[in-house]
C-alpha cells in the first residue's frame, strides 16, 4: 500500500506536513567558542603582531616560524592566524597578504573551519616519527593546489624524535617558495638548536590578570550572565595566565551557578568550585600572624579548613601576600585587583615590618609550604608551619643579635610566660665577658681591672712551651722543615727562645733560618737555634723507633710467644695494626721529654 497523497485526497483528507526534524547543536566550550579569529582578538601579543604587521607589509616573511609559550596563551590560534593572512584574497578575491584578514573569503573560511586543503596540521605528539616526516618532505615539491602558500602547521613539536628532527633540516633549511612552516611549541629547550636557527621564533607572553579579567568581562556578557567583578578576577588569578584554563573555569563556574538556580558568579562560588582561599580571610590570617596570636590563629586555620580551604591553598595565600607586602614596601604595588582597604593594610604592614623580617616570614613561609606539600597530614602540618612562624615573629634578626652579644646583653623574650620558663631553665651563672676585645664600659670599676704584668713575662707566657709546640707550629707553615725538627735534631736543652740540639744528620744554614724566621713571625720573639753539648735525647723520628722497638720485645717476652717460638724456630713476629698502635702510643710522649 502506498503511502501518497491521493490516499487523502480520495477520503477528502489534507495530507498531513511532515514537521522538520530539528538538529540539536552541540555545545562549544567558550574556549573554542572564543578562539580568536583575527589578529585584533588576540590579546597580550602586541609585539609579535607589530612584527608580522611589518613582516608582511615589506614583505619580508620567512619560510618558517616557532611559536613558543606555555600552555593556552595562543600559539595553535597564532598558526591559523597567521595562515589566514598570508592565504587571503580578500571578498573581492584580488587581495594579498594582510595582517588583517576578512575572514569572508574562502581561505579564510576554510582555514577557521579546518578543512582548507593547503593548510595541513599535524600533531608532533601522535606522528614522532621519520616516515611522518618523509611525507612532508615528498609533498613540499608540489605546489599549492588552490592557495598562496601551502602551510604546515606542527603542533607539539618537540615530541618529533631525534631522527625525524635531522630529516627535516635540510627541507626547513631550502624549503620551495611556496612552503611555509609554523612550529607550536610548549617545551622548546627540547627543540635541537639546528632547528631553532632555522626558524624565527616567536615568545608568548602569559597574560596579565587585568587582561584577562577583561576578557573574561566582555565573553560573561555576550553570553548573558552576570558575574561578580571579584569572581572575574579570582578566575583570572587562577588561569596563570593561560586564557585557556581561564576560559575552562569560567566554563564551569557558568554551569557551577546554573545549578544552583541564580544564575549569577559569585566570588564565594569561584572559591568553594576551586578550594580558594578568601582574600580578605588570607590577610585576616596574616594579622594574627604579626600579633602573634595563636588561639586566634588555630580558629581562623579550622574556619579556613572547613569550608573547603586546602591546606597548601591557605600557605600560597600567604606566600603571595608577604610577597605583596615586601613589593609595597620597595614602591612596586602592581596589583590593580586590590581594594582599597586591602591596599591601605598593606601599605600598614609594609611601615611595620622591616627588610629582615620580610624575608625571614618569607623563608619561613616558603618552609611550610613544602612541608604541607609533601606531608601525609597537610592540615597538622600547616598548624605547626603556621605556630613555628608565630614563635619566630619576635626573634631577633641575625645583625641585632651580634649587637646583643658585643654589649653583652641577652635577648629579649617577646611575653611573660616564656620569660618565666626562660628565667626556670636557664643555669644559674654569672655572666661571662663577650669574647670580642671592646672599649670598657662606663659602669667597669678600676679595681677590677688586672694589673698589667711586666712585658717580658706576657710574651714568655705566649712561646711554645716544649718542642712539640715549636713543630706543631712549622708543620702549618713547611712540611719539609716539620721534617728536619722531627727527623735530624736531637734535644739537648728548650728554654724559649733558645733551643740547643746536636744533629742526627748535617742542617743547611739556610733551613735553620727559615726555621727561626716562622718561629719568630709566629710568636714575635726572635729565636735561637745552636748546636749544643752534653747529652742529647734522641731525635722524635728516633724515640718513635725506640717506643716500637721496646713495644715489639715486649711482646717476645710474653711467655706465649716464647713457647711458640721454641715451638717453631723459624717462625718471625710480623708488624701489624697492634704494635703499630702500640708504638704511636708510646710515640705520644714524645713531648715530655722536651
């Protein structure tokens, strides 16, 4: 039976309309949504459009360019971008390269939609290898098909191997005239410098906060949602300078506010959505800081914590507020998000606190940061961060306790209670002098002062006592003279600055001098060194002998070793670790004899 009209025309019934099927749009992120299609959209890169505007205009384009920058500043948008100007023909198809391109002709359309032929993308991360690159170099040699120029555009492409990198050279080197290439790149100290040289790189900058708090303004009102200014500007704060990620959390800050019926972003949102911690509360929290009040300080830490504040969230606030702090102090307040009374405390807290206290709350800070970040209990670790910098708010910095030293005056303790358990602990002692030689002070009484003795008696007092301390004393200035006193002179009378020796072998003239002079720079008496006579004692390298001889016959006179001996006549006593030590042990008395 068939299904055609005249079967309602022959019962006097109008053929139904077959209603049009609607087909549902997919939703785009605002990320694709609001990628830009022309050079006036895309923001912070003023220079590098400023030098491709030139580029083009003088014509001086090169054959390849290196887009490089962290991740969602612009640098696959940048390619197309920059694809578009070289390929459009303008709406009335006799226009050249422009850095503005219309974006009605079919280049242009082609190219933002992906589909134009002598455009070809790649992505280095899925085609690393040669054989990928084998098949651009045998596509270069044949023109465009219906462009300018036939494009490349290589996103990732320092994940391109190492062979791959080397097969592309000489192609990037003499590409034909018609070929340009466009590199993306979020790593590029992994891109060989044989390729850098070959290409004209260009940086991408992270956008500023402001900007993208901008952005982010305008996109909130095309798309008809109400956003609270602070709410922006969290977000931007976030994005860290990405206008990706900035566009990912606004995206869900959307869909996050829907849900709860409103429809508004709202800053409490934002702060709830990314575990953020309240500004307002972050400064609360370093004023209790600085008053180093730690009752207060615990409720304002469980307060963050519970309502959704992470740990190592609530010690970046900090960080970046101390961070602040010392900026208003050098005169280089750069955060236009601020309010005005955030920005009357910190110009507060910046009079208050000085340099070294700055930087030592910042090297504390920095420390529970990376303790809250690898400890298995972040919130425990960032209580105990947090009271460790309270204790240390009142220390003194390292000049002011040199200062306390030199005077001979004790640090002082910041409360009551931590002088009385300071008083409890400390021993009971009269206080020593500092050891730093200082003009006496007006309270020093002239009783106390000791007489002064008698100059030849002070500098006796200061010359070597024995010969060990006359060698000890060339041993810092000559190994070869530590040698001659230990090895050739045998002793027969010390009596500083005189010493009488007979030689175990011939002393050069001129050792002896240098000997004396040390001696006499060491200790400023002018000493004597003569041959003596009488009985000498032996030499230090001789006693030594004598003290390891007398340890070895000490040990053959054992009854145990003579047994054994009897037992084995041609047995021997070998030297080992103990008669060595034996020996040096005995040695050490060597002073003694001086």
């Amino acid at each position: 039976m068939s299904d055609s009209p005249d079967i309602f025309a022959a019962g006097g019934v109008d053929a139904p309309i077959d209603p049009v099927p609607v087909v549902a749009q997919p939703y785009r992120v605002l990320a694709r949504k609001y990628r830009p299609s022309s050079f006036a959209e895309l923001i912070g890169q003023d220079a590098m459009v400023q030098t491709l505007g030139n580029a083009i205009k003088r014509d001086r384009l090169a054959h390849a360019f290196l887009m490089t920058g962290v991740r969602g500043v612009g640098k696959t948008s940048t390619a197309r971008l920059i694809a578009k100007a070289l390929n459009c023909i303008g709406e009335d198809g006799q226009g050249g390269p422009t850095i503005d391109p219309c974006g009605k002709c079919e280049p242009c359309r082609s190219i933002a939609e992906g589909s134009f032929i002598d455009v070809i993308e790649m992505d280095a991360a899925s085609h690393t290898g040669v054989d990928d690159v084998r098949e651009i170099i045998e596509a270069v040699r044949y023109s465009s098909v219906s462009a300018r120029y036939k494009i490349y555009i290589i996103d990732e492409v320092h994940m391109l191997s190492k062979n791959a990198f080397n097969a592309l050279l000489k192609t990037l080197e003499e590409p034909p005239a018609h070929v340009k290439f466009i590199f993306a790149t979020t790593e590029v100290n992994k891109v060989p410098i044989t390729v850098l040289s070959r290409c004209q790189r260009f940086d991408l900058k992270r956008i500023k906060a402001e900007q993208l708090s901008t952005h982010f303004a305008n996109i909130v009102e095309k798309e008809g949602v109400q956003a609270e200014q602070e709410a922006l500007d969290l977000i931007a704060q976030a994005a860290e300078g990405s206008v990706r990620d900035g566009l990912s959390i606004l995206d869900q800050a959307i869909a996050h506010a829907d849900m709860e019926g409103g429809g508004d972003v709202k800053a409490s949102q934002i702060r709830e959505m990314l575990g953020l911690s309240d500004r307002s509360a972050v400064r609360r929290l370093f004023g209790l800081l600085l008053e180093a009040n730690s009752q207060a300080l615990l409720d304002a830490i469980d307060e963050q914590y519970r309502v959704g504040v992470e740990p190592l969230s609530l010690m970046n606030g900090l960080l970046s507020l101390s961070h602040q702090v010392t900026l208003y102090k050098v005169g280089r307040a750069n955060d236009p998000t601020l309010s005005d009374q955030a920005k009357a405390q910190l110009g507060a807290w910046s009079d208050q606190l000085s340099y070294p206290v700055l930087h030592r709350l910042w090297q504390l800070l920095l420390k529970g940061y990376e303790e809250v970040q690898q400890a298995h209990m972040p919130r425990e670790a960032c209580d105990m961060a947090l009271l460790r910098v309270l204790c240390a708010a009142d220390m003194p910095d390292p000049g002011e306790l040199a200062k306390m030293l030199l005077q001979g005056a004790s640090p002082a303790v910041s409360t009551p209670n931590e002088t009385k358990s300071a008083a409890l602990s400390a021993p009971v002692h009269q206080p020593q002098p500092a050891p730093v030689a200082h003009a006496p002070t007006q309270t020093a009484q002239p009783e106390q002062i000791t007489p002064e003795k008698p100059e030849q008696e002070t500098l006796t007092n200061s010359l070597p006592q024995n010969f060990q301390d006359v060698i000890d004393i060339i041993g810092n200035v000559s190994p070869i003279l530590e040698s001659i006193l230990i090895a050739d002179m045998r002793i027969v009378s010390f009596s500083a600055p005189v010493i009488e020796y007979q030689s175990a072998r011939q002393i050069a003239a001129s050792d002896l001098k240098k000997i004396a002079d040390a001696l006499k720079e060491a200790t400023g008496a002018i000493w004597t060194l003569q041959e003596g006579q009488g009985e000498a004692k032996p030499s230090i390298s001789e006693q030594a002998q004598l003290d390891q001889d007398a340890a070895t016959q000490a040990i053959l006179d054992t009854p145990l070793v003579k047994a054994a001996f009897e037992a084995f006549p041609d047995a021997e006593l070998l030297e080992n670790d103990t008669v060595q030590g034996q020996s040096e042990s005995l040695s050490e008395s060597r002073s003694s004899q001086a």
